[in-house]
C-alpha cells in the first residue's frame, strides 16, 4: 500500500525556514490589507491545491485495492478495535478488585509505621534546624551590615544601547506566506482521500467485510483478558498505596512534631554567624562608595 507522506516536504520546508528567519525582531502583521496579507492568502491557496491533491491521490490508491486488501485490513483494524473494546470493558472490574485486595495488604504491611517514624523524625529536625537557621541568618544579616557600612564609610572619601530594527518587506511577506500555508495545510489529506476510495471500492468492502467480524470477536476475548490483568495490577497499587499511607502518614505526623520541638533552635547561632558575615560585607561595600 503507498504511503500517506507529502510529496510536497521540501517546499513547505522551505517555507517554514524562512518565517523563523523573519520573526526574529519584531511582530509581523500578516493581516495589514497589503502585501503581506496578499502572501498570506498566497501560502493558504498553495497548501489548499496540496490538500486536494494529496486528497485524490489517496483515493486513486483506495480505489486500486483489490479483495484480498479488504480482508487484510478487515484482520488488523477488527481485531485492533475488538482488543480495545474488551480492554476498556474489563479494566474497570479489574481495578475494582485489584484495589480491593491491595488495600487489605496495605493495611497490614508492618514497615508502614516504622518507616513514617523514621522520615517524620529526620524531616522534623531538618526542618526546625534550617527554621532557625533562617531566622538566625536574618538577625546576623542587619546587625552585620550596620557594622560593616560603619567600617566602610570610615574609609572615605572615593568619589544605552538598542539596536534598530530592520524591517525588510520581502522577508515579511514570506513569512507570511508559510504562515498561511501552516493554517490551511491538513495532514490527514492523504488518509481521508484513501478512506473515501476504499470506501467507494466494492471488491475491497466484500473483503473487508468477510474478515472484520470474526477478528473483531478474538480481538475483543484477548483484550478483555489483558485489560483487567491490567486493570488489577493497578488497582492493587492504588488501593496498597492509599492505605500503607494511611498508618505511614499517622506515624510520621507524631515522629515530626517530636523531632522537631527537640531540635528547635539548633540552627540559629550557625544561621546568625552565616548572616553576620555576608551582611557585614555588603554593608562595607555599601559604606566605601561614599554616596
């Protein structure tokens, strides 16, 4: 079977190089009642006779398919979209159970707990070391630049450009023209036109029509195998998941609170000596300028 691709790649390439180019620097109106809207109208007249052509070639090629085109095509697309059916139909009860059985486990895996205590522990004095660590940074900061704009000033006394932009017309105009071209082109073209002669095509509908059902029917039988398998195995995380997190998220909470009042403060006189220094010296550097 001939393939769907343009034969027209290279000009709407061409045509689409030169637009970049052209919109580097300012905005293009490509619907000023001028020349670059008449381009405009030009890149969508050529993508519109692209259109059509790609259109009737497809359909010269749907037109040409014999019998034994049908009943392959009939083979694929029925099981294809017999597949999808069971697949969709089943994955619902399949999760629906998976969740289920994966929510009693969940609920008794015995790691949740100990795991919650441990990360709420570690998070807990993280957090209540970088808190104090802030609010001690931010103490050091102001007293640090007090002094060191003091230290600076006593070391006195010390005392654009755009580029205009180009607007080159013909690069207008071309951009405009793979602008309009871009708005009209369909890609489908091809595929539609092959669609409508397969469908005009009498020997090829017989043959379809022979195939589809059948594989239709194994296609949606595998499919519903597969989609509640796949159904399940996510639905058992979900339902591990939300439970596990149930007994993690209830033991992290009490580790947390109890790190954290533990450890509070301990961040405060490391922030205030950080905070110190870096204020001291923007402060001096403020101090020298003399302003």
């Amino acid at each position: 079977m001939e393939s769907g691709l343009l034969p027209f790649g290279a000009m709407r390439l061409a045509l689409i190089l030169v637009a970049a180019l052209a919109t580097g620097c300012h905005r293009v109106d490509c619907f000023d009642g001028g020349a670059n809207e008449a381009a405009y109208r030009d890149g969508e007249r050529a993508a519109a006779s692209v259109n059509a052509t790609e259109f009737e070639r497809g359909k010269t090629v749907g037109l040409s398919l014999t019998q034994a085109d049908g009943e392959r095509d009939g083979r694929i697309e029925g099981y294809d979209d017999g597949f999808r059916s069971g697949y969709d139909a089943a994955y619902g009860s399949g999760f629906s159970e998976g969740s289920s059985d994966g929510a009693i486990d969940g609920a008794s895996d015995p790691t949740a707990c100990s795991a919650g205590s441990a990360d709420g522990s570690a998070a807990g004095q993280a957090d209540a070391y970088s808190d104090s660590y802030d609010t001690g940074y931010s103490d050091g900061n102001a007293a640090g630049y007090a002094d060191g704009f003091a230290d600076g000033t006593a070391t006195c006394p010390t005392d654009g450009a755009g580029k205009p932009s180009h607007k080159r017309e013909t690069e207008e105009e071309r951009t405009c023209r793979g602008r309009g071209y871009d708005a009209e082109i369909d890609s489908t073209a091809y595929d539609r036109g092959l669609a409508e002669g397969k469908r005009l095509n009498p020997e090829y509908q017989k043959g379809y029509n022979a195939t589809y059902p059948a594989a239709f029917q194994q296609g949606e039988l595998e499919g519903g195998s597969a989609g509640f398998d796949d159904g399940y195995d996510d639905g058992y995380a979900a339902g591990y998941d939300a439970s596990y997190a149930v007994a993690y998220d209830g033991c992290y909470s009490s580790a947390y609170q109890g790190a954290y009042d533990a450890a509070a403060g301990s961040g405060y006189d490391p922030g205030y000596s950080s905070g110190y220094d870096a204020g001291y010296s923007s402060g001096y550097d403020a101090g020298d300028d003399c302003n």
